[in-house]
C-alpha cells in the first residue's frame, strides 16, 4: 500500500488501511464551536474528565470567557482558546480528537434540513482546516444535518488526500439517550440497565430504533413500538417546541457528546468501544448510514451486523431509504459542485 496516497487507500476499503498502536497519552481535544449552546456545557463536561489532557475551545465569538471561567475548575485538563478564522491553526494543531457542534440550531417549524444552507459551509470550512492543521485527529460531527455534513466532511477530506473514513464519525448519540430514556420509562426499568441500538441517520424517519435488538427485552404491543420509535424520531422537535426559538437540544446532547468523546479517547487507548455512530459504511447499499460500530485505536475497527428486524423495523428500514439516500447526495453534490 505504500505507493498510494491516503484517498486511494481509503477507496480501497477500511481493512487495506493501516492500523494505528494505542496511544498512552492523554489526548488534546477541540471543541469547535466552544462557545454555543452545546459546546459550552460540552466543554465543562470535557474539562470535567479525567481521559482528557488538553482541551482547545474555538469560536468565532466569545471563547475567551469560556476558558477563563473554565480554567478555573480544579482538575488537570488544561484549557487554551481561539477565537476567529486566522487562529484556527492553534486550536487544531496537535488535536487528536475534534468535536464540531458549530453552526445554527433548529427554530419552531424548520426541519433540520432548512440548516443546511448555513451549516454546509461551516463544516466544509472548519473540516478543511482540519485537513491542514491535525490531519490525523478523529472528527466527531455534531452539526446539522448530520445527514449530510459528515458527507460534505468526507468530500473535503477525499479532496485534501487526509480521508481515512474509519476516524470520520457523526454523532448520533443523543439519538441511543433518548431510546434508552423513553424504553426505561416505558418497561419500568433503569435506564442505565437499558442499551437500544439506533440505526440509520440523523433527522426524523431516518432515525430508526431497534427496539426488538434492546436489552433488556422489550415487551411491548406493535402499537406501542410504533409510538415509542415515532417520539423517539421527534424527540428532537420537543425540545425545539419546548424552547420555543431559543434553540434545540443542548445539554442532552453535551452529555452524549461528552460520553461520545470519552469512547473515542478510550478506543485511541486501545480500549474496544461499542458506539452508535454514523459513518461511511457497506452495511447497506447506503453510502453512509447509522450502526453500532466497534473502535479502536485506528477509528472505527469493526460494523456489528444490523441483525433481524421486527416487521414495524423492517418497514423503517425501507422508509428512511430514499431520505437518506437524498441527504448524503446534497451533501456530496455540494463540495463536488459547489
Ligand atoms: P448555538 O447557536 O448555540 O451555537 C453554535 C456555535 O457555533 C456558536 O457559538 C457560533 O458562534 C459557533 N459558530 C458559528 N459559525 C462558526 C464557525 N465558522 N466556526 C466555529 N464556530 C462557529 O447552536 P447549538 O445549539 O450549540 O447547536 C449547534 C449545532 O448542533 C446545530 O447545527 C444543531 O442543529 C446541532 N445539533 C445536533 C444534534 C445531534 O444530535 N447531532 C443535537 C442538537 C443540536
């Protein structure tokens, strides 16, 4: 494989790249993004954990503040800011793990789809400093839509030679909170004893529990799957109606990214992870799509199988094709063509 550069190697599939050797140190994470809605508490919850070393917050407004107030938080992490463009290159340099919730949140009344406009070029251009500053780190995409940003990431990446597609995750993990929340509550049992895969991708019907696959079993009516999965598909619009303009979910999903992160830094030490994450895949004859993935130190080391799917999740699986499918081409088409 030595002759071909990092794209050829990634179109050549996941097993023909080389695998990384666990990493002891603790690892420097940036939050891009450091100073909205989700990286704040996102950057608390980091500068809280002991996996991390160093953690880099960027914006385009008002990290400093972030910082100052958090560097006075008495564990380890040390905490450096960036605000602005032309210092984009210090918070990335020598970053092992970037986490981009950066960009616009939904409103009452918009699909996470009406984001793109604004959100595509942040990504795109946040993604192409990646590229150049720490082209090794993993990304972790936070920014909607999902659907179509961790595509848009890819194409900067292929385009920059840097793409290896098993350190590209979206993360979906908010998705597996509330499935394991709303099923806890439902069959009477802890959440924290509750695990439900989520499948597909990041936006209404693409999302897709699979309640039948949870553990502990669920043992529901159809009628009442099919209500769990549909608020679990909405469970974004409730807060977003709940908020009612000021935003979308933000602490819930600094929690999941938080968690999300910390199995990242884990799999970098050599620690298996199973995780929810939407990456390049070959489960389907989707491009793109939602599973549990096992990590590792190179990035995402292993696709567990979809398994078998109760008749209301077979049917999902066919409904959230065509969406997806039309997501991750925008996104595709507009890096290609744009
Ligand atoms: P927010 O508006 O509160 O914060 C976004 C931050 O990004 C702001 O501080 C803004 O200054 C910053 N920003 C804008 N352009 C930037 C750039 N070029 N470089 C760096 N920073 C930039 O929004 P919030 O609530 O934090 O949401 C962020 C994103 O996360 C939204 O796109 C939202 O839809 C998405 N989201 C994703 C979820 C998921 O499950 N993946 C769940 C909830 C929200």
């Amino acid at each position: 494989l030595g002759h071909l550069n990092p794209s050829e190697i990634a179109q050549a599939g996941l097993q023909a790249l080389p695998t990384s050797a666990p990493s002891s140190k603790k690892p420097r994470v940036a939050v891009l993004g450091a100073a909205g809605g989700i990286g704040q508490p996102l950057a608390l919850l980091l500068k809280a954990s002991p996996l991390i070393g160093e953690l880099s917050l960027y914006d385009i407004v008002g990290t400093e503040g972030v910082a100052a107030d958090l560097s006075h938080i008495d564990s380890s992490v040390k905490v450096s800011s960036a605000t602005g463009a032309e210092k984009l290159s210090d918070a990335l340099y020598g970053c092992d793990l970037v986490v981009i919730p950066a960009g616009v949140p939904r409103k009452p009344g918009m699909t996470r789809d009406d984001l793109f406009n604004i959100n595509a070029s942040i990504v795109r251009d946040l993604c192409a400093a990646v590229a150049k500053y720490c082209p090794q780190a993993w990304v972790a995409i936070i920014s909607n839509p999902v659907n179509s940003t961790v595509p848009i990431a890819a194409e900067v990446f292929k385009r920059a030679g840097t793409y290896d597609p098993r350190k590209l995750l979206g993360v979906t993990k908010l998705d597996v909170l509330r499935a394991n929340m709303f099923i806890a509550e439902a069959i009477g049992k802890a959440p924290e004893s509750v695990s439900v895969p989520v499948i597909g991708g990041h936006a209404g019907v693409t999302i897709l529990p699979l309640l039948s696959q949870a553990t502990p079993r669920v043992d529901v009516s159809a009628e009442k799957a099919k209500a769990l999965t549909e608020r679990i598909q909405d469970a974004g619009t409730e807060v977003v109606k709940a908020k009612a303009g000021k935003g979308s979910a933000t602490l819930s999903m600094a929690y999941a990214a938080a968690k999300f992160a910390e199995s990242c830094v884990l799999a970098l030490q050599g620690q298996a992870v199973v995780e929810c994450a939407y990456v390049e895949s070959h489960l389907t004859d989707l491009p793109f799509f939602a599973s549990q993935v096992r990590l590792g130190p190179s990035g995402v080391e292993e696709y567990l199988p979809l398994g078998r799917f109760s008749e209301l999740e077979a049917k999902g699986f066919e409904a959230l094709k065509s969406e997806l499918r039309g997501s991750i081409q925008k996104g595709i088409d507009f890096v290609r063509k744009g």
